[in-house]
C-alpha cells in the first residue's frame, strides 16, 4: 500500500455510499463513448468470473531494492521540473497525471517508427489526454494516491520496455489501464472491470487483456516504496502547478 495524500483513513469510507454515487452515475455515461479501436487481433483474456484478478505475490526484498533504486533515477516526464513540497493531494495529482502524460507523449518518436502494442489505437482518440483523465476521475470514485501509483506503473514500464512507447496513440489505454491496477491494488473498495471499461470506453474484453498484459510486463511487481511514492507524488505536484505558469 502507498502512504496517504491526508491524515484521513481510507478504511472510513461506507461501501454502500460509493454504491449509491455508482448508481447515480451510470445513468449519466455515454453508451457510445470509445477510445480509439483496439489493434489487437484477440483481446480475450483468462479471467476468474468475468474480471482479470489484479494479484500480486508478496514482495520480497529483491523487489523492495529495485524499486527503491528506481525512485533514484529520475522519472521519463520529470524534465525540467523540480520536486515541490508535498502536501494535501487530490485534484492537484490527477492535473499533474496529465500534463505527465502529454510531456510523455510528445516525446514520443513519430508513429511510422513505433513498435506496436497492445496498448496502441487504431486511430488517435477524439478527446485529449487531460481531459480523458477528468473524465475518469469524475467516474472512478479512486483514491488520490491511485493516480500517483498509475503515474508509478506507467513510467516503471516505459523504462522497463523502452520499445512500448507512450504516445498519442496508447497514452490513453495506458492510463486506464494503470488506474484499474492501481485502484484495485490501493484502495479498500473498488468496483468491477465491467464498469470501469464502461467510463474508460473500452470493452470488457480489451481491458481485461490490458490488465493482464500490463501485470505481466511488470512482473507483477507492484509494490512502490514509500521514497518512490513520494518522488512520484512531489513531481506531479509540479507538473499540475507548472500547466498554470
């Protein structure tokens, strides 16, 4: 578990109340609403019920080690920004996810020499990456600290497979990718993979082959130490403040 954005405990939160605003919701979302178009040939996943379990072995001090020799080397978007004091988090980190993301894809080498994924589009979505995060975070009912663990995984994979590039194309898969993860490794309650490929506009098919093809990228190494987290966490802190300079 990554350390709290407030002095607030999660575990307060009633089941039933997140229920009700799920509820009140869902009549609110767009049927239509898609995310570009699956390139795969097959997203089926192996799943237990119908969602893709987001399990991970208990860490062991190899992968306590490497993850706290990444947090040392510096993040892919953390060009030009420096570490802010951390504080109160919320609608701050879900700004700075985004504008961590566009500086990620802008990096991005041009599509024609891009290696293919299962997180690439057919086409480039209709709506922008900060704005596809506002939507998820309107929907996601997902704790502030799953967007730093996202942000976390993102990055952690983009290192680890320099050849999965985030680009315009699977920048938005990605993220809704990592937030599912993360939200279901994080947070106490969360909801089922059906719903949140609903807000994400995705089928349930293709997030739940994202999910596993994400998991298995990573090694099922989820686990951030806290030094990492809060790397993570002060650095989109600034990236949020840096989009109104």
């Amino acid at each position: 578990m990554a350390p709290t954005c407030s002095t607030k405990g999660r575990r307060g939160r009633v089941s039933a109340r997140r229920s009700s605003r799920k509820r009140a919701c869902s009549t609110s979302l767009d049927p239509g609403f898609v995310v570009g178009g699956a390139r795969s040939r097959s997203t089926q996943a192996r799943s237990c019920g119908g969602v893709a379990e987001t399990c991970e072995a208990p860490p062991c001090s190899r992968a306590r080690s490497e993850t706290v020799e990444a947090a040392r080397s510096a993040p892919v978007f953390a060009a030009g920004l420096e570490e802010v004091p951390i504080g109160d988090c919320g609608e701050e980190v879900v700004a700075g996810f985004g504008a961590a993301m566009e500086r990620m894809a802008a990096l991005a080498v041009p599509v024609a020499r891009q290696k293919v994924s299962r997180f690439h589009s057919v086409s480039q979505p209709g709506i922008n990456i900060s704005n596809y995060l506002k939507r998820l975070h309107k929907f996601f009912f997902c704790s502030p600290e799953s967007y730093v663990l996202a942000m976390v995984f993102v990055d952690r994979l983009s290192k680890k497979h320099p050849d999965i590039s985030v680009s315009p194309l699977s920048c938005h898969r990605l993220v809704a990718c990592a937030l599912t993860v993360a939200a279901k490794f994080q947070d106490d309650v969360f909801y089922s993979n059906k719903y949140y490929a609903k807000v994400a506009g995705l089928t349930l098919a293709e997030l739940n082959a994202l999910e596993m093809e994400m998991l298995r990228l990573l090694d099922y190494r989820l686990f951030t130490a806290p030094a990492e987290f809060d790397v993570y966490r002060s650095l989109l802190a600034a990236a949020a403040k840096s989009l109104v300079h």
